[in-house]
C-alpha cells in the first residue's frame, strides 16, 4: 500500500476519535463525575489503540513476511560467511599467541645467558664488556596485510563457575530481588528510592 493510502487510513481514524483526542488533552479527575468521564475514556482509548495497532498490523504483516523471506534466503550464505570469519579469527589468533609465546620464550633465554655470564665473571673477577643488545622479535600488535590492516589485543574468556565465591561488589543490584521485598512490605532499602503508584488497567466490556 503507498504512503498516500496509508495516511488516509489514518487520518480516518483520526477524524473519527476527534472528540476523544479532545478530551484526553485536557481531561481533570477533582469529582466523582470526573473520575466515571477519565475512566470512560480510558477505557475508549485502550480500544482506539487496539484499533489502531490491528489495522497497522495488517499493513505491516506483508512486509514482515517479505522481510523474513529475504533474510531466510540470505542465512545460509552469511552463515557460511560468519562461520569462516570465526575460523580465521581463531587460527590467526592462535598463531599470535604462538609468536608471543616464542618471543617470551627467546627474551628468557637470552636474560638466563646473560645472568650465568654474569655469575662466571664474578667468580674469576673477569671484566664483562657490554654485550651487544640481540634482536629479538617484536611480536607486532597491528600487521599489515594486502587489503588493509589487522590488530590484535589480549582479551580474557571468563566464566562464571560457581557464583556464590564471586564477591558481593561485584555482584549486581538484582531488581527483580528487589521488588519482591517491596511487595513483601520493605519499603525502605538502603539505595533504593521506592515511591508508590496507581497503575490503571482498562478493558472494555
């Protein structure tokens, strides 16, 4: 359905609720009459909304039903996509850690042959020169490739294994915890600002 269909569509609902729209704007609950009127319209407003939705809904059901279809015939190439972009993510992190690892390893290596020279002079009162710094290979936090670039950073996999270990600051406020001790009667919890409210619930008979 084109915009210009759809407007008029609305703007029929609208003409029809004008005095609704009217009301609601400048509506004032001080009487019992003026209490009955809110809830009368209240209850014709919960229904214009209902109307308003239904008829939206079968405006937009078309177009969701197209738009699952496109995405349905689109899974299984993304997927395919994803599944090889988390293969490559993980074989090249892999190899980064492999590198990092034998870097650390050499750097080791070079510090523990350094200290045993160092051991040995002392004992024959032998004057070390300063060795020439070796290389030993950065691993590189940023390489370049063909098409562009690609970084790498340490990160961390954690798992929560036995929650009732895990420190009380660094626990969450639970609202759900919360509430339930509100409506068990608890009004005052420290941190929490409870004030009290009328939810109306309306449905037409």
């Amino acid at each position: 359905m084109a915009d210009g269909e759809t407007q008029t569509l609305i703007t029929q609902l609208e003409k029809r609720q004008e005095s609704l729209f009217h009301w609601l704007g400048a509506a004032t609950v001080t009487t019992d009459e003026e209490q009955k009127n809110a809830e009368d319209m209240l209850i014709a407003a919960r229904q214009a909304i209902k109307e308003g939705d239904e008829l939206r809904k079968t405006l937009t059901q078309p177009l969701d039903e197209s738009k699952k279809r496109i995405l349905a015939l689109f899974k299984p190439y993304m997927d395919r996509l994803d599944q090889g972009v988390s293969a490559l993510r993980k074989e090249l992190g892999n190899y980064h850690e492999k590198k990092r690892i034998e870097a650390d390893a050499a750097r080791l290596t070079l510090l523990a042959e350094e200290a045993a020279r160092i051991k040995a002079a002392e004992s024959t009162g032998e004057i070390l020169e300063p060795l020439a710094k070796p290389a030993v290979p950065e691993v590189q936090k940023t390489s370049r490739a063909n098409l562009g670039t690609v970084s790498y950073r340490e990160d961390y996999d954690i798992q929560i294994v036995d929650p009732g270990q895990v420190p009380r600051d660094l626990c969450e406020p639970s609202m759900h915890k919360i509430r339930a001790r509100v409506k068990s009667g608890m009004l005052t919890i420290p941190g929490v600002l409870v004030s009290r409210k009328i939810i109306s619930s309306a449905r037409g008979g």
